[in-house]
C-alpha cells in the first residue's frame, strides 16, 4: 500500500482520465463531473464510460473500461456502490495509479453490505491502485484543471494553500470561498469515507510538495491517531497546518459516525494533541478561511508590535482591547513619530499615539500612506491594521446627488497608498472592511467593498469583514513561529 | 440634579426644539444635524440659532435663543467649546428641560480651559437643565424623530432596544446595523463625555421605560461604580443588559482617556462584576447586535434542546460541536419523530438524527416546514437553528441558463414555510443565511440573501451569517433566564 510522490503527482496531474458512469442523460454524478471537467477546462483526455454507450458532450462514452484505447492515469468511479469494485479492478488492470469514488452506499450506511464493499475496496486497492473515497468529491487542482463533483466554476488559479477534508460539502464550500477571499489552492482533496488514502499518507506527501506552503485538514476521524500525531508534528516543523477536527461533542460525534463511519473523540484530548503538534486548531470554516489567507499572504514572523489604524474611536479602543485579550500588542508609537502624525490628520478628533484614529472616515488616501510610512518606522511596530469603513461614503454620494458610492470612493488610490505602504514602509498591512449598511437598497456599498477586496488582493494585502477575524489569524501566526522556533 | 420620568420624556419626545450654531453656509454640525431632523421628518418645531440669522431650509435663523417665540423644550448645541456655557444658559432659562452639545474641546482634551468648560457645563446643569455630552452625537428616537449628529437616514420605525453610547460612531453605526438586521429602536443616547447624563440615571430611567425590552450599553468609563452595579443589578431583574466595556487594556485604557476622559478598569474586574450583575458582556460591535437581534426577538427562556437543521454532514458536526463548546444541547430526536422526518427526506445521504442532515440544499420549503414540524413535537426540543445555502440556487441558475438567481430560488415559499411552521409548531426558529460566493460577479446571490433575510424578519424569525453568532446568543438568553430565576 505504500505511495511514491511520483505516484501523487500522477493523480493530481493525470493526462489520462476514465469517468466511469456517466449517463448521457439525466442528471447522475457521471455526467454532472464529466461536464464539471470540460467546463472548467481540463485540458487532457476523457474517457467516459458507460455499458449503453453513446456520445456526451462530443466525447465517445466506452461501453467498457477495456475499450478506453492505450492505459489510464486515474479514474473516477460514480457507478451503483455494489459495481464499484468490478469498476476499480478493471481501472487497476487499466494502469491506472489512483481512483476516486464518488458513490456512497458503504461502511458510513454501517450495513453488512457496506462494509463487505468496503473490504473489497481495500482489497484491491492494496494490489496497486490508489483509492479516494468513497463517498466523498474528489479531487480539485486548479492547475492540471481537475475539479470536484459540483464544481465547473471553481477557480483555476493554483496557489499556495492545500485541503484535506473528509467532508465533500466542506471542500467545496471552501473552494467557493477561497475564489473571492484570495486564497488559492495547490490540490484539495475531499476522501470522504477514506477507505484507502488517507489523512496521515497524504499529509506525508503534501510536507514534501514544493507546491504547498499551507495545509488545512477537516477531519472527522483518524485511522492510526499515534502515526497521524508523528507525520503532524514532523510536518508543522516545515509548513503551518491549520486543523478543524469535527464531531467533538456527543451530537456531533453520532454525527460523524453517520456522515463518514469515523470516530469523534474527546475535545480536551484533541486540543491538547493539536497544540502540543503546533497544529492550528480552528472551530469553524470562516476561521479556516480566515488562517489560510493570512497564513499564504502574510509573512510567517512573530508579531510582537502592530498598529490599529481607523476612524472612530470605540473602533480602535475596540480593537486594541481585542488585541490584547489575544496576546497581541498595540504599544503607543515613539513621541516624535506621533508627533508627524499628529501634523498630518485631520484636528480636532484625531489621535497618533495608537490606537490611530484618524478621526473622519474620508482622510486621503495619501495621508493614509504616510501615516502608515511614519509608523512603519517604529521598531515596535511589526504590522498594521486598518479599518475602513467604506460606507460612509455612501451618504457622501447621497449629499452630493451621485446615484452609484463609487463615483465618489478612491478606490484605486486608496487601493495604491496600501500596497505603496507596504513596499516602502516594508510592514505588512491587513485590511479590515465591514459592512454596516447591507440594506436591498445599499447594493453599490457592497459592489465598492467586493472592488477594493479583490485589488487590495491582487496587490497581496489580505482583506477581512471583521476586525476580531483578522487578530486571531496574526495572535496564531505569532504563536505558530514561536513554537516553532522553541522546538528547533 | 434629580431628573423625573417626565423630563426624560420631554427630552426625547420634545415639541419645540433649538438648534444652537446653525450657519446657513459649509458643513458645519449645526447645520448637518438640522438637516438630519428635516431629512428624517422630524415633525415638531425648529429653531435654528445664529447670530448672523438669514434662513435654511425655509426656516427663519433666530439671532439669539431669546428672540425665539416662546418656549423650547430641547435644545441642541454645535457652537464652538467656549460658547458653549452661555448657550447653554439661555437654553435653560428658555425653558428647555434638557439638551445636547455636540461640541468637543473640553475634558477629552485634557487642558486646563477644557477642564474649566465642563466645570461651568455642570454648574448651569445643577441648576435646572440635564445635559448630554459634550462631544457626542446626541438622541436618536425613531418615535419623535430625533436622530443623531450623521443621520438622516435612521429609521423611523421604532422598537424595543434602547443604546446608550459613550462612543457617536459606534451609535450610528448601531443605528445603520439594526436598520438591516431588524434590530428596531426606542431610544439611542450618544453622551460622549457625559459630564452630567450619563449611564446610571439614563440606565434608571429605560428600566422604567415601557417602550424598552432590551437596554445595550457601550461604556469607556463609569463615574460611580458602586451605584452603577446596583442600578445594573436591579435593571437585569427586569430586562437584559448588554454591556460592551471599551478600554479594558493598557492602549485600550489609553485609548478612552483621550477619547472621553475615561478609565478603563480591569478586564478581570469588570468581567466578574458584570457576571455578578447578570448583564450579558459583549466583546464588539457585531456581538452587540448580535445580542440586541436575539434578545428583542426570541422568547426570553432556557433553551434545553435545539435542532439543526441543513444540507451538509460536516455544516451539521460543526454547528453541534459549536453549540456543545457552549453549553447548549442537541438531542437527539425521539425515535418515532426520526422515523417520519426519514420518510420525507430525499434519501440517500439525509440524516434525521439531529443534526438533521436534509442532504441538499434543493429541499423544497413545504419538505423544510414538515421536518420543523416533526421536530417541534420533540419535548426535548425549544428552538431550531436552520442553515440555508441559498447561493446553491446559483449554480442550478446557471444550469439553467437563468441571468438571475432570483428566478429559480423559492424566496416567498420558502419564507412562508419558516413562519408558518413557528406558528404551527410553537417553538421559535433562527436562520442562518451564510454566502460563500461573494465575487463581484455574483451580486444576485446578496440580493436574493438581503430579500430573503429581510422577509423573515418580518416574520420575526432572527437571520445571521454565521452559526456561531446565532448560538452564543441562544446560550446568552438561556444563561440570563437561568440566572434571573435563581435570584428570585
């Protein structure tokens, strides 16, 4: 049953691929992933495969596996669950390196049946033939162009950060949310029951994939816990793992024993094995999102010192009581620096020790930069927050007759005195966008923000809607680099 | 210094109201929170003041307070800090029970001069007119149409949640959050510096308010501790305190002191006494509302049980192991009740455990409204939580080559079903509506969300984004209930 790396990137980069079940009518996962594959543009070769033949999509649907001309590099098997192992032994003959399954039907229906299928699986998988699932949605790779069973329309933009999850559903919506957070994907596999590939085996890969600076894990249970600890902590010695562990209650532990045949497990027991492993343990999927943006944007350094940079003073008081709490510090800036910043904002109102209140919501662009310049001089200061509550020009606009908030937003300014401040003031800077005003009527605030989000992006400064969102991730960086550097 | 139940309401009820520093050119405040009053319909008398006169918005400008006819009942006062005395005298003996100065310059500046203003603010206070502020943003009051400093645009529709800020931006932000989330208002006082009105006597005064169910608090500082926490003690006797404490670090602690001249305190201290106090302590802006949503519309009791309900096994893990982090149950169902909700539910991939897993997220609302129903005749069941993936409707648009979600996503039915079936079942219902396609591309799926949202609403049924926030403040109002009834 061992794996070479070679192997792994066969599956993820297959040039040959059979898609096993596919109707041309109707509406089964066959076709849905068949269709998902060409749409997004997967540039190697389909085979589909189905006993009554026929044509899809201008492709030739094989009758049989044996008829694919030439070998297979990887297969995907969406058939009834008592056909799948006739399928998976002709792919194996094929020469096919690896499948995924899609169908479900096996140990997580915890029937006689189920589990005898599940045998049969593992039985030929352990003749050579690496298996994904089942149950589960597969393989997405933004750069060979595989994608997952729902998912003509994820991005193929490949990235830095990878996804491991026994949770199809998980996988996708991640893949959704990573598109427009500006998180970018290396490979992201959802192995669902996980009868044969596993979290431990491919997390062994992914420290090794040069591809791969971030590793996220959803898992719902553990098949060898003492193995999957040693391959963890050897791992997060190399690259940060941001973990989500589900079904650590008694609900969500029948939960999971329904959703995927794992074991839940204690939550005392978890955090304390995650954390002794410098594993990033997150509660949910925003907080997973929220980790692997500032984990793949922001440079991994501990944060000793940061600024808080707003307008509104609860909002920055708010802020630096939150900072604390984490264990982040927002010290008051050298004298002469708040004195340069005191001449530069707006008075009365303002405020340069830090918090920085800059006092009205419509401060220039520019003026924003040089704060920033000035107080990226400050060898406290190790990173900024700014909060910008884009809204306000919302009713700027309406006071001046203007029907759309963007035709009076510096949007692209504002977008350049970021990305400027951080190249010359040499701090990274994380920007914070709320949105206070989310009526029917208010949709143009929201167009502006999802503008100024996407070119802050593209310029490598990582966007959040929530301040306390935006802490948390740099509170775990600093701890991750901490620890890590106390083992070494 | 004493202040009446009738005074109070003269102040935030007031027929004939001055605007003191009404300059009929530039955007001063005088002139902004004039229009404000005109803009949101305020109905009652305006006076502007400005000794150069002339005329704004078809109303006469008055030279001085004592030109105008009559007398006034409120004032507003936005002249410069060391005018601000002698205005304020004219106002009282004018008549005016009380009044606001939007005015900054004086403590929070921590100068002598502005030390001595507030001296002279109090003096004429103690002698017969109650003042707000200065350096504030005044009272909204939807019912009278008093709106703050920046608002013309607040609702008018009134309710049950009264705020009382030291901070204006975070009021008016509250103000423009409860808009959309359905969080409606009585009463909202800015106090900024509160020199003289301020968080226990205005505190006294909601406990007393009948039009009040709900009273939030943002405080930097509190003048009399110890009175405070008994004022604070007897009001949670009768409704919920929401306390956000801002300036509860050394840079927050920094932070309020030059804001609003305040000390900030312990966060240890203050976390206990507001424990002790059964006041229910948020950590920001986004709890608050949060809270003040939850607590102004579910029914004040101990959630035991609850359910939840949607498409997606590990959306379902997560919620439960959130819920039991925090105290809360997710039972599962009586066998029988499981057994009719299996029956309905597409199989496979459901589960009617509880989580109730309705295996995607193309359930039809009627199906949706029948598992409630079911559910709700579980005595061991006080709420559910549903989660909506509506942006799902956008790629079964996309299927279908519609332009618009909207067209394929059962909006009006789906929202029927979840009123009807709280109606029906008798146990109350929150919603959750995450989106995790937010590209610029995708508005359509925000704007069917925002609809969808603001009908159920409507309804009374509470909407969030995340899972998280709905339940911590299901355990918030359970933990309250279980207080109350163990003081009494």
């Amino acid at each position: 049953m061992s794996i070479q790396f070679n192997d792994f990137e066969r599956i993820f980069n297959p040039e040959n691929v059979a898609v096993i079940g596919v109707s041309s009518e109707g509406f089964g996962f066959g076709k849905g992933i068949l269709l998902s594959l060409k749409a997004i543009g997967y540039a190697g070769n389909l085979y589909p495969v189905n006993p009554k033949g026929g044509t899809i999509s201008g492709l030739k649907i094989y009758r049989s596996i044996d008829e694919i001309p030439g070998s297979i590099d990887f297969a995907i098997i969406a058939v009834p669950a008592q056909k799948v192992p006739d399928a998976l032994e002709s792919c194996r003959k094929k020469g096919a390196v690896g499948a995924e399954i899609l169908s479900s039907g096996f140990s997580e229906v915890a029937t006689p049946e189920g589990f005898e299928l599940d045998r049969q699986i593992k039985e030929i998988a352990a003749k050579g033939i690496r298996v994904i699932g089942p149950n589960c949605f597969g393989i997405y790779c933004p750069k060979s162009g595989l994608t997952m069973l729902p998912g003509p329309d994820l991005s193929r933009e490949a990235g830095a950060v990878a996804f491991l999850s026994q949770s199809g559903g998980l996988s996708i919506d991640f893949a959704y949310l990573g598109k427009w957070r500006g998180i970018r994907f290396s490979k992201m596999v959802s192995f669902g029951n996980g009868c044969d590939l596993r979290e431990t085996e491919m997390l062994e890969y992914l420290r090794c994939d040069p591809e791969t600076k971030v590793i996220c894990l959803y898992i719902e249970g553990v098949k060898d816990g003492r193995k999957f600890f040693k391959v963890l902590s050897d791992t997060t010695m190399e690259k940060p793992v941001i973990v989500m562990k589900g079904g650590l209650s008694d609900a969500g532990g029948r939960a999971v024993a329904s959703h995927t045949a794992s074991m839940g497990g204690s939550h005392k027991i978890w955090k304390s094995a995650l954390r002794q492993s410098n594993a990033v343990q997150v509660e949910n999927l925003q907080e997973m999102s929220d980790m692997a943006l500032a984990f793949s944007m922001l440079p991994l350094q501990e944060y000793k010192g940061m600024t808080v940079i707003g307008g509104g003073g609860a909002l920055g008081v708010n802020a630096t009581d939150m900072a604390d709490k984490m264990g982040l510090s927002t010290p008051p800036l050298r004298t002469d620096i708040q004195e340069k910043i005191r001449q530069i904002l707006p008075q009365p109102g303002s405020s340069p020790a830090n918090p920085i209140d800059i006092a009205n919501p419509f401060v220039p662009p520019q003026i924003l930069k040089e704060t920033i310049l000035h107080a990226s001089g400050d060898g406290n200061i190790q990173i900024h927050i700014m909060i910008q509550l884009l809204h306000s020009y919302k009713s700027l606009a309406s006071n001046m007759g203007e029907n759309h908030m963007r035709k009076v937003t510096p949007i692209d300014s504002l977008v350049t005195a970021c990305s400027s401040s951080v190249t010359e003031g040499g701090k990274p800077l994380v920007m914070i966008l709320p949105n206070y005003k989310q009526e029917l009527e208010a949709m143009d605030i929201e167009e502006v923000i999802r503008e100024v989000r996407k070119k802050l992006l593209s310029t490598g400064i990582p966007v959040f809607d929530r301040v306390k969102d935006a802490l948390k991730t740099i509170a775990a960086i600093s701890l991750y680099e901490a620890r890590r550097k106390a083992i070494y």
